[in-house]
C-alpha cells in the first residue's frame, strides 16, 4: 500500500539526506505590545512567518539565489530517477528540469481566475504537468510505492520544496499553541499553504517536543488554506472560507483573533472584516510592517508580539 504524505516525509527524515537549514532567527528592535483581549474565543494563525521559520518568511516557487534552485531541482531529477526521460543535452540535468518546470509554472499563472484576484498555484499541480510531459518520453515511476499520479506529484513537491527551502517552528511555537489549547480557546490555521505545509508544521511541532495531539491543538474544522479555497492572502474568499468555519462553531468575526506577521497580507484583511488581530514581530525575516501600517486605524494591530509565549498574556479569561 503506498505511503501517505506523512509517512513518506518520516522515510525521508531517516535517510541520509542533505537538506537546507531555515534561516537564523533576527529578532527586529520591536517591543511588544500584549492588550488584554478577553473576548476572544478562537485564535487562527498564519503559518509561514508566523508558526514556521522559512527564508523570506513564505513559501516560493522559484528561489531568488540560481545555485540554491538549480541544486534543488537536480536533486529532484535525480530522486526520482526523470534524467533519461528528458532532452539528452549537453548540461546539468537541473539546467533543464529548470526550463521545464519554469514553462509549467508561467502556464499555470496565466490561467484565468473568475472572481478571485489572488489565485493560488498548487505545487502538486506544477509537478504533475512536469509528469505528465516526461510521461510522453516514456516516464514511469513506482506505483506501489509512491501510489497514483496526484499522491505521486504530492510527494514530489514536498520533496523538491524541503530541498529549496529549509523549515522548522519558531522558538516557542509548541508552547504557543498548548497555552492556548489549555485556556480552552479554539485555534486553528488561516494561511498561504500548500498540499505539504500541514506536515512541515506537524514535523516542527515534534521537534519541540509537543505534548498534545495537533488535532487537538489545531481543529481540523478550522484550517483554511490557500491551496484548498483557490486564493491567497489578501484574498478575502479565503477570509470569509475562515469566518465561515467559525460561524459554524457560532463564533462570531469579534470573537476572533488572527496572528500573523504582515500587516497588510496577514492582518489588514482580518481587521476589515471584523477579527481582531495580533502582529508576530519576533523575525526580521517574515515581518512586514511599516511605521506608517503600524499607526494607520486601518491596519494597526491590536496586539504586538515578539515571542509566541506571549499569546496567554493577551487571551484567555
């Protein structure tokens, strides 16, 4: 039976493999701001930037460094074994994964998006275009083991994104989300993500040690994601996705709390819609926000954070 996503990032995780390491933390020069939001009955948080430590503080697609994406695109050739289904040329076999997946990915920007000004491109889809070409040239992977071609190309876009972007939770991410669960608040995710990024999250928390099922700390019924909803921060359907999910739990915009590190991607949105909103100021890396941003009623937040923990001094009763 083939592996889930889950289980084929633990096959990974044993195998000697090389993988990039997320960027050293710099705290910016920002003190926090921890007001008592009493009324507050669920928290949603972001994830990249937020609960997930990542360069550029999101997930891309192409890595602005050439050497960083050519080395993550020829590991993935060679991974899973697409070289002799390719254009034999002379040249690293990155150098044409590279124009490959590079065409797939315009392509897919290009596509018509009724009614949703910030469409997301799913990852998994990327690499099944890429498949489905090396397919024409006689491409054949392995069945049983990687299972159908959307659990397959799932597979591979963890794999070439863990080798493009290294990923671990934020200093205090798993005591964050305990504090919470144990104040007896919902919580759930409101984020930018793809088919891999719930397992990212699940393999950081681990790290940290974390005592609570994420089931428990994270409600399955409470996560929306770009990838399932078709748009991206800001875009407000993925918002209203979130609110909906609320509303079903009778929990009202006011009662809600969003934690994010980008004023006007994560939390302007939030705010417009009637959540309340807390900014992640622990990382120069993630953190967008202009003095300007910070004073405007508009989009200031109504709590500053600059280490997770500091979430229980701000909710609860």
């Amino acid at each position: 039976m083939p592996m889930t996503l889950e289980q084929y990032a633990e096959h990974l995780a044993a195998r000697d493999l090389v993988w990039p390491a997320p960027p050293e933390v710099q705290p910016p020069k920002a003190k926090p701001h921890l007001a008592r939001l009493p009324k507050v009955r669920a928290v949603l948080w972001n994830l990249y930037g937020t609960l997930l430590n990542v360069f550029n503080g999101q997930m891309v697609f192409e890595h602005p460094t050439k050497f960083v994406m050519d080395i993550a695109l020829e590991k993935t050739v060679q991974e899973f074994k697409m070289w002799s289904s390719m254009t034999r040329k002379p040249g690293q076999p990155g150098d044409y994964m590279g124009d490959l997946y590079r065409r797939v990915l315009s392509d897919l920007r290009l596509l018509p998006s009724p009614k949703e000004k910030h469409p997301e491109i799913l990852s998994e889809r990327v690499w099944e275009e890429v498949v489905k070409k090396l397919q024409k040239k006689d491409y054949k992977y392995d069945i049983v083991f990687y299972g159908s071609l959307s659990d397959f190309c799932r597979k591979i876009a963890y794999f070439f994104h863990a080798s493009l972007q290294g990923t671990a939770c934020y200093e205090g991410a798993a005591p964050a989300l305990e504090q919470v669960h144990e104040l007896g608040l919902k919580q759930g995710l409101l984020a930018d993500a793809q088919c891999f990024s719930f397992v990212q999250l699940q393999r950081g928390l681990t790290q940290q040690h974390c005592d609570v099922g994420i089931d428990l700390l994270l409600d399955p019924a409470l996560r929306s994601f770009s990838c399932a909803v078709g748009g991206r921060k800001p875009s407000e359907r993925l918002f209203k996705h979130a609110l909906t999910q609320l509303a079903a739990q009778r929990i009202t915009p006011e009662q809600v709390l969003h934690v994010g590190s980008r004023l006007a991607l994560d939390l302007a949105p939030a705010k417009k819609l009637g959540m309340r909103t807390a900014l992640y100021a622990g990382d120069k890396e993630s953190l967008q926000a202009t003095p300007e941003q910070l004073k405007n009623p508009a989009t200031r937040p109504d709590a500053m954070l600059t280490e997770l923990t500091q979430i229980a001094e701000i909710v609860g009763p």
